[in-house]
C-alpha cells in the first residue's frame, strides 16, 4: 500500500509540474510577433511624418488583433525526442547529461489535456490535425501557429528538466528548440535554450 501511494504521489508531482513547463513554454513561444519599425534603407533619420505613420500603423495592426483570436494548433500527443544526445552545453548547463540520457529513452506518446495549459492570452488554443492542412498552400489557413511538445525528463527531486518543442509558423517556417530548465521557489525558469534546426 506504501509503494502504491508513493506511485500515485510521484505521478501526480510529474503531471503538476509537466504542465507547469508546458505552459511557461507555450506563452514564451506562442507570443505574436510585433511590429516594431520598418527597414530604413536610406540611412537618415525618420522624420516626424515617419514616426506618426508607423505610430498608426502600429495602432491599426495592435486593433485588428484585438479582434482577432490568435490561434494555436497544438499537436495532441506527446512527440518523443529522436535525436542523439546533445553535449554541447555552456557551463552553465553542463550536469545535466543523466537527465539529457533520460529523454532520449522517453518514449511517451500520452495525450496532452490542452484545458491544463495555462496563458496569461486570450488565445484559442486547437488541438491539431490534419484536416486543418490546406494541401497546395505553404500557409497554416485555419491557425497562426502550430506546436508540439516531447514527454519532460526531470531529475528525482522534479527540480531539474529537459524538453523539446518545436514551432511552425507555416510549412516553411519552423524551428525545434531543446530546453534546459531548473525549479527556483517553486517557479520554472529556463536556463538554456538550444536551436536544433531551422526550416
């Protein structure tokens, strides 16, 4: 009964905190892009006119999203990491090699409960298929932005982890990123950020 209750325990830790990254992540990744300025090509100084016209333009951009829900397709498994072990970490990251060993044997395909991502957004979160997929268009048509998530290494005292998520922002357009992220006063915090291809 004792095994069996700390079983149940430890579970319950791992699926409180797996949703906790989640969601840190999801917000951090899932931020729409602003415009911030044009290019400036000519090399002189915007004039008064120039600032006025992007001030409006910015303007025109930030109602119009306000009106429109930014969507989120989030693929609706976990996607198990295939790659091999990633060693190239800076100082700062460098113990976490067991917990970098741990993902790679991860082959955990559970269906992500998309109610328990939390965002500080009023985004529509979706849960992606391939019905949503235009077959002669590059561009995602029915949401914004297309995101999987792998299954959570964490070390035994679940203060430690490692994920792997990828972004889309069309079919030509995409990035898999590997994180490092450590518990500090029971808030996740991400300590290294590793590209791990871009296309």
């Amino acid at each position: 009964i004792i095994t069996l209750m700390f079983s149940c325990e430890e579970s319950n830790q791992e699926e409180i905190n797996k949703y906790k990254i989640i969601s840190l992540l999801y917000d951090k990744l899932a931020e729409p892009s602003n415009l911030i300025s044009e290019p400036n090509f000519t090399g002189k100084p915007y004039t008064k006119r120039d600032t006025m016209r992007m001030n409006s333009l910015y303007k025109s951009i930030q109602k119009r999203k306000s009106k429109n829900k930014y969507i989120v397709a989030v693929y609706p498994q976990l996607v198990s990491y295939t790659g091999g072990p990633y060693k190239y970490y800076s100082n700062k990251c460098a113990d976490y090699d067991k917990i970098m060993d741990k993902l790679i044997l991860l082959k955990d395909s559970s269906k992500i409960d998309l109610a328990k991502i939390g965002s500080y957004r009023n985004d529509s979160i979706i849960s992606f298929s391939q019905n949503l997929i235009v077959k002669n268009s590059m561009d995602f048509v029915y949401f914004d932005l297309l995101m999987t998530f792998s299954p959570i290494a964490f070390d035994k005292e679940y203060k430690k982890a490692i994920i792997v998520t990828t972004k889309m922002k069309s079919k030509s357009s995409g990035s898999t990123d590997l994180y490092i992220l450590e518990k500090k006063n029971n808030q996740w915090d991400v300590e290294c950020e590793i590209n791990l291809g871009i296309y």
